[in-house]
C-alpha cells in the first residue's frame, strides 16, 4: 500500500485550539502550572459522545481547558506551527485554520488584534513549511447572532488578506439558524466562502435550513445529508462540498464505527467530499489518519483515496496553480506503485 502521508491534499476543517499537539498541551499547562482533567493526561484521547446535551458540554468544556492554556502570542505561533508542520509531513499541500476570534479576545487585546496575530502567525508558518495555509473566521451559534455579524464584518475587513471564508461552528442543536442570515449575506458581500457546520448532529432537515437561510458554498461535516437522496443530488448539483471528518463523528457518537461512516454513499452521489481531522487534539487522529481510518475499516483502495484527494483539492481555495500541481502529484503519486512522490 502507498504511504497515506505522501499523497497530495487539502485539508478544510481544521480548528484553531483543537489543532494542538497533545505534547505542547501538557508542556504549557505545566509552564504555568495548569490543572488539566484527567481526559486530558492519563486518559488521552478522551472518550466522547454528543449524543445529549451533557455530552457536548463535557466535549466542549475540555476545548475551552485547552484554549486556556495559550497565554502569550508566541504560545499562538508555536501552534499554528506546530499545525502547519503536522499537516505538510500528512501530506497536505493547502491547510485552512478555522478559528473564532471572540473566545481568545479578552486575553489577547480585543478580537481584531488577535486576528492580526492569527494572519501573522499562519504567513510566517507558511513561509517557514511550505505548507499553503489561509483562515476562516467562524461565529459560535450559541452566542447572540449579532455577535455573529460583528465576525461577519471583521472577517470582511481581512478579505484577501489572509481570510478567505467565514462559518459557524458549535452544537448545532443550538440557536436559531436563521438568525445568522444576515452575518452570513455580510460575509458574501465582501466574496468570503460561506461554511456553516450543519448536518453532524443534526439531519437533512437542517441541512436544508443552512441552504435556505445562509446561502452555504461549503458544509462543514454536512455527512448526514446521506439521509435525504434528494438533497444529496442538490447538494451535488449545487456543487456544495461537505468536510466530512470521520473520526470526530464516531467520537461524538454520529455513528457508532468507522465503519458506518457513509463515505462511498458521499462519493457516488457526486459530491465534493473533504477529509478533515476536525479537532485532532481531543479526537486522537489527524489528517492522514482520516484516510488511514477508510482504508482499514472500509477497505478503500488507493484508487478511491486519491479520489478522495483531489476532491480535497477542488473543494478548497487553494490558489489554483498550487491546486492544479497537487493534483498532478495525486496522479504521480497513484502511478508509483511505492507512493514515493513527495507533495
């Protein structure tokens, strides 16, 4: 079998705090003499389900321990770094952090200087790896929607200059999805790519609330709208790429096996598919590690995982010089029966 991590490839869901290496979580917490929960050390990876609303707020107070522990704008640069360098030797040639600025603003100078800080610090971890990299500013569903606007009008703020897209991410049992309407028509205003989380823990329902409401170019995990034949052929048709992240929706108890994640039921319907690792941190794998995951428990062949790649590809931003010579190195790298070529 090819080597997973020399295969060519985008990764889109990617976010900010959950990108940390497990390592430098526990050297910072250390540093600063930070208690950290037991699913944190000794149990790492922990075990999660979203399955109720006790759940998601276990899940989600273990994300707001690690934030906690970047204190300081280097601790900020070591980890889009760090994230940059894990991702280029998993063999992603184009990378897009996923961040909401809000939750780092008190520590870090209000949320403009810490966007400033994140654009910095993804241009000098690309420089540095040769890894394509650019943001995406994501609002938090279980806050006030107009919250949401005032990302919506930063993220416009920095459009083509380091941000290229604007979501919303959290439970999406949460909140009244339209309500964001207008912090997503901000977004489209100013040419941002729209990528809202829907279809995870919540169905084909909701799924079609985004399109209706938010006007999506992209869905971050969206993996359910398998459930609705009729819309995964709009989706399809619409050319509306899901970021689809198998581990976390095992982890979070979407599905109960890897196994059941209906990734070739995606594939044949003829939509745009991306792999993400969604939040490595507390998930235990990273990018290669979602193709890796297919090919164990589903037995995809090589063939079928460069396809998965170059879909990453056409469903990302990467500019399209970069795309097209990542896609020429997934056909170099199916063509060498060792996977030698080098992304």
């Amino acid at each position: 079998m090819r080597p997973l991590t020399t295969l060519p490839k985008a990764h889109l869901h990617l976010h900010f705090t959950g990108s940390m290496r497990h390592g430098t979580l526990m050297e910072l917490a250390e540093r600063d003499g930070l208690h950290l929960p037991a699913a944190l050390v000794e149990e790492w990876p922990p075990q999660l389900s979203a399955a109720d609303e006790k759940g998601w707020f276990r899940f989600q107070r273990l994300y707001d321990v690690a934030r906690s522990v970047l204190r300081t704008e280097d601790d900020v640069r070591r980890l889009v770094r760090e994230a940059a360098e894990d991702d280029r030797a998993d063999g992603s040639v184009w990378t897009e952090i996923q961040v909401d600025p809000s939750g780092y603003a008190a520590r870090f100078g209000g949320i403009t200087a810490f966007t400033d800080l994140v654009i910095d610090a993804v241009r000098d971890a690309s420089a540095s790896t040769g890894l394509g990299m650019s943001v995406i500013v994501a609002a938090n569903r279980t806050r006030h929607p107009l919250d949401a606007r005032t990302l919506a009008r930063l993220a416009a703020q920095y459009a083509g200059r380091g941000v290229h897209g604007f979501g919303l991410s959290n439970d999406e049992r949460r909140g009244d999805t339209s309500a964001f309407a207008p912090a997503f028509a901000i977004a489209e205003r100013a040419g941002l790519v729209l990528a809202p989380h829907a279809g995870e823990l919540r169905g084909p329902a909701h799924i079609r609330e985004c399109l209706t409401h938010l006007g999506p170019h992209r869905l971050g995990h969206g993996v359910r709208a398998v459930e609705d034949p009729r819309l995964l052929d709009s989706l399809a048709e619409a050319g509306i790429a899901l970021e689809v992240c198998p581990a976390s929706n095992v982890s979070l108890g979407v599905y109960g096996t890897i196994d059941e994640v209906p990734v070739r039921d995606l594939m044949a319907s003829g939509v745009l598919i991306a792999l993400g690792a969604d939040d490595p941190l507390l998930f235990g794998t990273r990018l290669a590690g979602q193709y890796a995951l297919l090919r164990a428990a589903q037995d995809f062949s090589d063939d079928e995982l460069a396809d998965l790649a170059r879909r990453s590809l056409r469903a990302s931003e990467a500019p399209d010089a970069l795309r097209e010579q990542a896609l020429q190195g997934v056909d170099t790298w199916l063509a060498d029966p060792r996977g030698t070529m080098t992304p």
